[in-house]
C-alpha cells in the first residue's frame, strides 16, 4: 500500500505506512527501499540514504553464496 500511495504522490500517506511496515517486518529490504524513496521525494535525502543503506545490506545478507548451491 504504501508504494501505491508513493505512486498517487501522497508523500505523508506513503512514509506513514512505510515506517509502519518497516517497524513490523525489518528483515524486508523492500519496504526500507520504498521508505528511502518517499523520503527522498519529501526532500528528506539523509533519512533516504539510511533506509536505502538498510535495503542494499538486506539484500546482500539475503544473496546466496556459492557455498548455497
């Protein structure tokens, strides 16, 4: 939802029910990516590279090795 609301451009609405998502599921990296993109849209960029950073270590923690396969 909050993407969507991203989308429509409702920045408050978006940030809203992306910091709540993020809060319940941390381990989500796309949530922290969509919450770094709202914030950046609202002119808040340090707060967007924190949760973009979190987004970017998420993914690479949840990347498979060699040793996986």
């Amino acid at each position: 939802m909050g993407k969507a609301l991203l989308q429509k451009g409702d920045l408050a609405g978006a940030i809203d029910n992306l910091e709540r998502a993020s809060k319940l599921e941390p381990d989500r990296p796309e949530f922290h990516y969509q919450l770094g993109q709202a914030y950046l849209a609202s002119g808040r960029k340090s707060e967007a590279k924190t949760e973009i950073d979190i987004s970017r270590q998420l993914r690479s923690r949840n990347q498979p090795t060699n040793n996986d396969k």
